[in-house]
C-alpha cells in the first residue's frame, strides 16, 4: 500500500521565532519528508506550498546570508 501524505491537521505546523506576538501576518511550516509544507497561519485549513528539501535549503540559507549582512 502506499504511503499517503499526511493531512495538514496531523503535521506539526510552527511559526518562526522571528514572529513575535502580532498575528496578523504569519507564515507557518511543517517538515516533511520530501521537504516543507508552508501555510498562511490566518487560513489554517487553505491553500498549502509544497517546497522540496533543496530549495528550502537555499531558502534557509539566503535568509541567514541576508541577515548576517546587515548592520548591527
């Protein structure tokens, strides 16, 4: 039998550190085998991106090269 992705209700959906208290304007991401699962936080039953593991990496990667050159 194959396997079945899992529905979005069962995977642990999280929220950056960087979101602080406001709600209004989120992301959410839940990893996955194959890569992440990315939702608006707001609409926790719409629409959901699918990001293999490579391209979240380079994601990931630019965030951190972005942040680490910008002044302190």
């Amino acid at each position: 039998m194959p396997a079945r992705s899992p529905a979005p209700h069962e995977l642990a959906w999280f929220k950056s550190s960087h979101s602080g208290a406001n709600t209004t304007e989120c992301v959410e991401c839940a990893h996955v085998t194959y890569g992440v699962l990315i939702r608006d936080s707001k609409d926790a039953d719409g629409s959901v991106v699918s990001v293999g593991t490579s391209a979240w990496g380079c994601f990931v990667n630019g965030l951190r090269q972005h942040q680490s050159a910008l002044p302190v």
